[in-house]
C-alpha cells in the first residue's frame, strides 16, 4: 500500500513540476537539481474492529531548488515559498485522509511535511461470516 501511495506522490509531483527529478532513495552527491527527495519518515499502525488496521504513514518530501547566484537570497525564498503553496494542493489525494501539511526552509532547502491515514484489511486467508448480517432485533 505505501508503494501505491509513493507511486501516487511521484506521479502527481511530476505532472506539477516535470522540469524535477525525483528521488525516493538518499544520495550523497551527483544528484541534479532542482529535484524532491521523497520519505517515509514513521509509520503507525493500529487494530480496529474486526480485521481491518489504520495506517498513518508520515511523509517528508525536501525539495533542493536550483542554485542560484550568490546574494540572491530574496529569489531563492520566493521559489521556496511558491513550490511550498504548490505542494499542499498537489499532494491531496483521493481516498487517503491527508493531515498535518506543514513547510519550513531550513538551510535553503524546502522540507514539506505531511500524514496520510487509510484503513486497510488483513488478509489471513480464511473467510468468516459477518456477524451484522445474522443479527436480528427483537421488538417488544
């Protein structure tokens, strides 16, 4: 599932922003800028009725703008902000409960935050009847 959903956020970044590359692994050096560097930072898990889960999947998407010239930092924080706005539209997805979106630049460096919340069943194999469906109410 987060598979489909890294795939959903690399698909949406490059219709928005098609001049990017777009990583999901780290690099060290060689990597092309402007580019996003796609994470998942934590992943929560919790046991709802029956057997179906919550996931919360907390994402991290940082994206390395072009360098520019030295002393252009007004330019910079502009195109930081402008692709910051951009992201909490692109990033809305069908389907999935989006929480949290939150930016903050740190060291010229955009660094987009956000949790995703999607309910999934287990599949252990077995079928087992619905017990809602044999229930009856009995009216007095």
């Amino acid at each position: 599932m987060f598979k489909k959903i890294m795939a959903q956020i690399r698909s949406n970044l490059k219709v928005e922003f098609p001049q990017c590359k777009i990583y999901e692994e780290f690099v060290k050096k060689g990597f092309k800028r402007p580019c996003f560097f796609l994470q998942i930072k934590s992943v929560g898990c919790e046991r709802e009725l029956g057997n179906c889960y919550l996931f919360t999947v907390d994402w991290e998407i940082c994206f390395y703008p072009q360098y520019l010239a030295a002393g252009d930092v007004n330019t910079l924080y502009k195109t930081l902000n402008d692709v910051a706005l951009q992201l909490y539209d692109v990033l809305y997805m069908d389907g999935y409960l989006v929480q949290n979106m939150q930016h903050k630049i740190d060291d010229d460096i955009l660094i987009f935050s956000l949790k995703h919340k999607f309910y999934a069943k287990k599949n252990d194999g077995t079928v087992k009847p619905d017990k809602m469906v044999n229930l009856k109410l009995e009216m007095e």
